[in-house]
C-alpha cells in the first residue's frame, strides 16, 4: 500500500473536493468548498496524511494504533497523523478520509454541502 496514493484516490473521489498546494509542493492539501480535510506530506522523510477526527474517536485510535499520533501542525484533539506501519491498511485509510471529509461538509452550511455528510460512503454519495 502507498499510503499517500490510497488517501488520494480516496479523497479524489469525494463529492466537491479539490486538490491545492497553497504550502509549496510539498504539501497536498484537500479541500471541500474551501475547507481542509486532508493534508499530506513527509515529515522527515516519512510520508504522512493528516486528518480531521472526532475527538473521541482520535483518542481512541491513537490508544489503538502507534502509527496514529496527534495532528502534525494541527490541533491535536481534532486531527489525527497516520503513517506507515502495522494495522494501517487500504481499508482503515479509506474509512479515515471519508470520515474526515464527512466532518468538514457536516458543519458547513446546508445550502453548500455537496452530499448529505449522514449518507456519504466512501466517495459514493449522491450530488445534491
């Protein structure tokens, strides 16, 4: 897996989100309707994806997980850093960009949601 390549393509995916690099190539950030859902790049050489969590739930991954840490740069009660490693596959990445995509379009205004954040699975939600 390329951790970067599989958060990608997921993102990509995702009703309304665009690709921007406003920190220099060497970040990949992407937005829904201007608002940062996923950033990546590498932090010492490491690739890293950097995501919006649910507090709770970020706790309980980081618990979980060594290879998920707090935010790189970001608040760390509301993002999580995923890298490389043991118990980090295709599928837990996926799951991990859709919900933080589903985070930012749930607090965005009704009338700008690209797809209802309650029903969105995996990029395969419907437009409204």
């Amino acid at each position: 897996m390329t951790l970067h390549k599989t958060a990608a393509d997921c993102a990509q995916g995702l009703p309304g989100a665009e690709l921007d690099h406003p920190f220099g190539e060497d970040w990949e950030i992407f937005k829904v309707r201007g608002k940062v859902f996923l950033l990546m790049t590498e932090v010492p050489g490491r690739p890293v994806v950097i995501l919006k969590s649910d507090p709770g739930e970020a706790l309980a991954l980081r618990e979980g997980n060594s290879h998920i840490t707090p935010g790189y740069h970001m608040n760390k009660k509301h993002w999580i850093t995923l890298e490389d490693g043991a118990g980090i596959d295709k599928k837990l990445v996926r799951e991990l960009v859709t919900e933080s995509y589903r985070l930012v379009v749930d607090h965005l205004p009704k009338a700008e949601q690209p797809v209802d954040p309650h029903t969105c699975s995996g990029g395969t939600g419907a437009s409204r």
